[in-house]
C-alpha cells in the first residue's frame, strides 16, 4: 500500500507545497509499528531506540525537552520508575547555589532534562567544524522526509523515515564527486540541506550492544533510533489516538441521534 | 429588535426582572420565535458553525494562555510545556491550532455562499459589511497567532508581513519600526502580538454581535432569494433551525475532530517545529493554507507597493460588492450566467491558494525551477497572475456587466410558492 502512495507521490509531487531541494532524495518508505489511527509504539524498539540515542547521539547532540522521569511514562519506552532512577542517578548533574553560593555536582534526579553534550551552542559548534548539531526533542516533526500535499496527507510528513534514511543513506562518493568534497563532509543523498553533512556517518554494525539480544546492524539501529525519536517528538501520541478513538465514537453517535431528531421535528413541513 | 414575541412573564421573578431588563423577552423574540424562511439549506448552518468555532477558540486560547510565555527565550518551550506536561494541554493546543484553520474552512463557504445567494444585496448591504470587517480580524488574529510559538515559520512570516508596511511611500519604514517595537523582529513584537492576539478575538466576538444585530433586522435570505412576504414563508428559529444548527455544528465537529486527533501537524509547517532563528532564513517561507491566495496576489505585481495594493484590495473590493451586482434578482438559483461565473470565481481563489504556495519561478504545480532564459513558462508566478488578473476582472467587469445584462429565469412567486414546487417534484 505504501508503495502505491510512494509512486502516486511522484506524480503528485504536484501537488506540493514545499519545494524540495534539488539533487535531495525523499526518505526511504519504511514502516513502523506507530503509523496509522490505532498504531502504538513498540516498548522494545523504544528502549533499543534510547539506548542507540544514548550512547551515540547524545555524544553530540542535545535532547532539552525530554527529561529522565519521561522514560518510565505511560506511552513511551515504559521503562519502571526503578530504572529511571538508576538510570538517572548515573548522570552528574551541576545543580546549585547552595547556602554558601557554590554550584556542586550531584548525582541525577528522574526529574532532570536529559544533560546536554556541550556547554552551549558555540562549544557544540567549535567541535563539530562550525556545524551546529541539532537538539533532537521535535526532530521528527521538524524535518518533512518528502512532500506533495496529498502524499503528506496519506503518508504523514515522514520525520521519522527521514531521520532513518539519513542514517543509512550515506555514500563514499565516486571520483567525480569526490573533487567537490568540502574538508570534514560526508556524503549523504538524504540531508535535507544535502547532498554534504556536516556529521560522519554515526552508525556501525554493533556499535552498541542491545540488552534483549536483537542483532545490532546498522538498519536496526536506524530503525530503532528513529522510532524512539518519533515518541520524543510526540510523547502523548498514544493518548491522543486513544481519546480520539472514543471521542469520534461519540460523535458519530451523538451526529446521528441529532439528525434523527431534526428529521422528527422538519416531518411535515414542506422546507 | 423585540417585534416577533409575545413574551409574557409568568413567574413574579419574570415580572420583576421583565421591568428591569427585558432579556428573557430579547431571548425568546431573538433566539426561539424569530421567523426564519423555511427553506434554508445547510449552507446556512455555517453561521451557527462559526459562532461555535469562535466560543472553541476563545476559551482554547484562554486556557493555553495560562500556560504560555510571552517570551523570546521562553515562547517556544512554553508550547513545548504545554504539549507535554500540562493536562490534555496536548489536546487544547491542537485544538487552538486547528480550530483557526476550520475557522477559515467555515468562513470561506459562509462567503462563497453569500455569493451564490446574493446574501450581501439589498436590504443586507451592512450585515455583509460588517462580515466583511469580522473576516479582517480574523486574518489579523490568525497572523499573530501563528508567531506566538516562536518557530522559524512564526518568525520570518510575521518578517515578510510587517515588512509589506515598509512599502508604504516615505512613513513606510517608521511604520514598519513601530510595528515591531524595534528596529527587528524581537520581544516587543512578540509581547506586542500575544496582547493583540487576545484582546481581537473579543472585538471580533462584539462584531459578530453586531453581524447578528444585522441579521434580524432584514432577516435572512434564502435560496430563493425572495423576500419574506407572509408568515406562511417562514418557521420560527426554535426548535427548527436549533436542532437543524445544532445537527450541523456536531457533524462539523466530527470533522473538526478527526484533524485533531489524527493529523494535528498537518495544517502546519513542520519548520515550525524549529525555534525561531533570526540568523537562518527558511529555504522557502509561506504562509498558512488561509492566506495563500492572497499571497499569490501579493507576488503577482513585480511592484512591492502594487502587490500590497493588490492584496489589500482584494478584500477591501468585497465591501463594494452589493454595489457593483445590478441584477434585480438576488439568488444565483435563477442568475445562469452569473452562476457559471461564480462557479469559475471559486475555482479562480483555489488556483491562487495553489499559486501561493510554491516558489515563483518553479513550474507550475512542480518543484523543478523554470530556466531563467527570458522566455515564457508556465510557472507559480504567471498562474498567479493570471488568477489575480481573473479575480479583480470578475469584481469589476463580470459581475456588474453580467449582472445586466443577463437574461435571469423565472422566479417563483413566493419562498411557500418554491417549497411547494418542490414538495411536488419529490411526490412526483
């Protein structure tokens, strides 16, 4: 199905509203188990997914609107409060003033953000050759992975699958290419801002060990990554299918007793 | 305005509070025994829709400005907060946010329907002014709504909007300065915009009373478009056209609804999503789906000072409109020309919401850039000016020449003499 609405996008790429860069590809159209009026997120592939973010991502990018106590929510990777905790208290936090006026160090709360890698903006930009690695919070929602009006209607804007085809989707480029290649670049078909990224290719078959014994490849990883930034982005998604659900119930039942009572009250008069 | 009752109090309350203030009588006379013509159609619910939308957005809005910051550091984590850690506050900004654009879905056929049935003809002239001048405070609110998240799309569309006022010759740029409380786009702006955007949805809630102050003086129109002669013609308000509204207004929520829960991003711009950065300019910014035709209309003059004429024209000629239409007839029912070029009309405004929203100089409908080469291509730009030449063509050639000369059919005599017509197809 989703092939079909992947080829009708070509033709309707008509349709868009956004222009897309020349020589940038549109997102690879994988699916994932949250798609769709009643898809739910997969509790395994969100802790896998924050565990990639953990410890690859979070090297240099920042998280600011998530915090530890978030990982144990209902709707998300579910992890239990006790592991928060853990999990929280492995982290050293700069809190502070105390009484005397001194910042100090103390181990992390569940209620602390999820720490940044640098200092600030311009420390995260000197370390990365002058290109500011993005906070990851809304990344699946700020950054379409194809367009066309009516495709982005049926397929949703595909965050998450751009997210996944950019880690995948790098290239060593061929001789010609190569020529045009700025110092510290990668290439990569996918970067909305592409086709060089500032950011060298992050994943490698086992560059982390998964805890549930799932085979960490390069596409898992992707996969896994992408779901869980998927959640950050909209952490209340389930919620909101769920009340959806219920609420269009209501309505479809309420819509149809009120047009029995308007089609009662309008019997015999001629209008 | 209490002509249509026969309001007597019943309780002593009712006696007393009747000589005091004579509401329960305006209720009844207004709300419950208004004649209304029997035969509206569910294009008239929209009047009910909007009112509903307006109540759906001011109290969202109250609620989500309990929440928010008015701040340039701050604004854009507020919605963030707001979306994850206040109750439901997912749920009230996804309403707020699509509530404004079913807002202008309801406007737009609330308009194009006054169109049809020449709903702005005498003796109506003023309640469609008085529309007229409701839409204008929706598109302000809407605008300054659409900063307050302080995105990147927040910031440079509230850019390229205040800027139009630069184009004004000689004050233009202390305008535009004023405007912004600086010499850029920062916090006074945003302060600036979030006090605005609260006190107008309460001018717009006093015009909508003044709308419907309009509105029971003549009456309303009909799909007929004849007059009201006898009280055979009409029904009163209550129960048929509550329950009728109300059937309207709920089946209107279920697709109000679905939006919400199932695509809340959709109406959107995902950049948005980006906190505002004055330092990055978006690769292509545009404004909200509601605006787009008119800026197509703004892009369409090479002219910065004529395309903010155009714009600005465009809706100001619809003040003028019960002007420029000379039919004696008002509906559209019985007017086969001028029904052919209303019909036109509409597909003229979608073709300029879809001129509006790619890159001028790309094909049209297409992301791929025409070749600066000089010569002719059917790009975002030329559709747009032709749509804009089309529209403005329509207001001042078709429709007052139309009007005149065109040879309208045969009305019914009577709204009962119509109904019954049509009751006695249906039996037929």
């Amino acid at each position: 199905m989703r092939k079909i609405f992947i080829i009708a996008s070509v033709a309707f790429a008509a349709l868009t509203g956004v222009a897309q860069a020349e020589g940038v590809l549109p997102a690879k159209g994988i699916s994932y188990s949250f798609e769709g009026p009643l898809g739910t997120f997969d509790r395994g592939q969100l802790q896998r997914g924050y565990k990639v973010y953990k410890e690859v991502c979070a090297n240099c990018h920042s998280m600011k609107l998530m915090s530890f106590r978030n990982l144990s929510d209902k709707g998300g990777p579910e992890f239990t409060a006790e592991q928060v905790k853990a999990l929280a208290a492995t982290f050293t936090v700069k809190d502070g003033p105390n009484e005397d006026g001194e910042m100090f160090d103390r181990p992390g709360l569940p209620s602390d953000r999820f720490p940044s890698p640098f200092a600030n903006d311009q420390a995260a930009k000197a370390a990365n050759g002058g290109a500011l690695p993005p906070d990851l919070s809304l990344i699946t929602k700020a950054r379409p992975g194809w367009y066309g009006t009516i495709n982005q209607f049926f397929n949703g804007i595909g965050g998450p699958q751009y997210v996944y085809s950019v880690l995948t989707g790098y290239e060593e480029p061929d001789e010609e290419m190569a020529k045009l290649q700025p110092p510290g670049k990668s290439l990569n078909h996918y970067f909305a801002a592409g086709p060089w990224i500032g950011m060298p290719a992050p994943l490698s078959d086992d560059v982390v060990t998964y805890d549930d014994g799932t085979k960490a490849t390069v596409d898992q990883m992707a996969r896994d990554v992408s779901a869980f930034l998927a959640w950050t982005a909209e952490p209340k998604m389930e919620a909101r299918k769920h009340l959806g659900f219920m609420t269009l119930l209501y309505l479809a039942v309420f819509t149809l007793m009120l047009y029995l009572v308007k089609k009662k009250i309008w019997a015999g008069v001629p209008h | 305005m209490s002509g249509h009752s026969n309001y007597q109090p019943t309780t002593r309350f009712g006696k007393w509070l009747h000589e005091r203030l004579p509401i329960m009588e305006l209720i009844q006379a207004q709300g419950m025994d208004f004649p209304t013509p029997r035969n509206l159609n569910y294009w008239w619910t929209f009047g009910g829709i909007l009112a509903t939308m307006l109540v759906v957005q001011i109290l969202t809005g109250v609620v989500l400005a309990m929440h928010y910051t008015p701040h340039v550091d701050l604004a854009f984590n507020s919605v963030e907060h707001i979306m994850r850690d206040v109750n439901y506050g997912w749920l009230i900004r996804y309403m707020h946010a699509n509530g404004a654009s079913m807002f202008f879905i309801a406007v737009y056929i609330h308009i194009f329907r006054g169109m049809y049935y020449g709903s702005y003809k005498a003796p109506r002239e003023v309640l469609w002014m008085i529309g007229v001048v409701i839409y204008l405070i929706m598109m302000a609110t809407a605008f300054m709504g659409y900063v307050l998240p302080w995105g990147q799309m927040s910031f440079w569309g509230a850019k390229v909007i205040t800027n139009l006022f630069s184009a004004i010759p000689f004050v233009g740029d202390a305008i535009t300065t004023w405007l912004w409380g600086g010499f850029s786009i920062d916090n006074p702006t945003l302060n600036r915009f979030f006090s605005l955007h609260y006190l107008l949805p309460f001018v717009l809630a006093a015009a909508v009373g003044l709308h419907i102050w309009a509105l029971h003086v003549p009456g309303n129109n009909n799909p007929t478009g004849i007059s009201v002669k006898s009280s055979q013609d009409t029904l009163p308000f209550h129960p048929y056209y509550t329950m009728k509204d109300l059937f309207a207004i709920v089946a209107f929520l279920v697709f109000y609804m679905a939006w919400v829960f199932y695509s809340p991003n959709y109406l959107g711009h995902a950049i948005n999503y980006d906190p505002a950065n004055p330092l990055v300019t978006p690769a292509h910014i545009v404004p909200e789906w509601y605006y787009l035709p008119f800026y197509a209309i703004l892009r369409a003059i090479p002219d910065k000072l004529g395309g903010v004429i155009a714009m600005f024209a465009s809706i100001l000629i619809l003040f003028f409109l019960p002007w420029l239409d000379r039919s004696p007839l008002r509906s559209f029912k019985y007017r086969p020309l001028s029904r052919v070029f209303f019909w036109i009309f509409v597909v003229v405004c979608v073709i300029l919401g879809f001129a509006g929203s790619g890159l001028p100089d790309n094909y049209f409908l297409s992301h791929h850039a025409a070749p600066a080469d000089g010569g002719f291509h059917f790009t975002y730009k030329i559709v747009g000016q032709l749509a804009t030449f089309w529209y403005f063509f329509h207001f001042l050639v078709i429709i007052p020449l139309v009007s005149k000369i065109e040879r309208t059919e045969k009305a019914p005599a009577s709204i009962t003499e119509a109904v019954l017509a049509k009751a006695h197809d249906h039996a037929a």
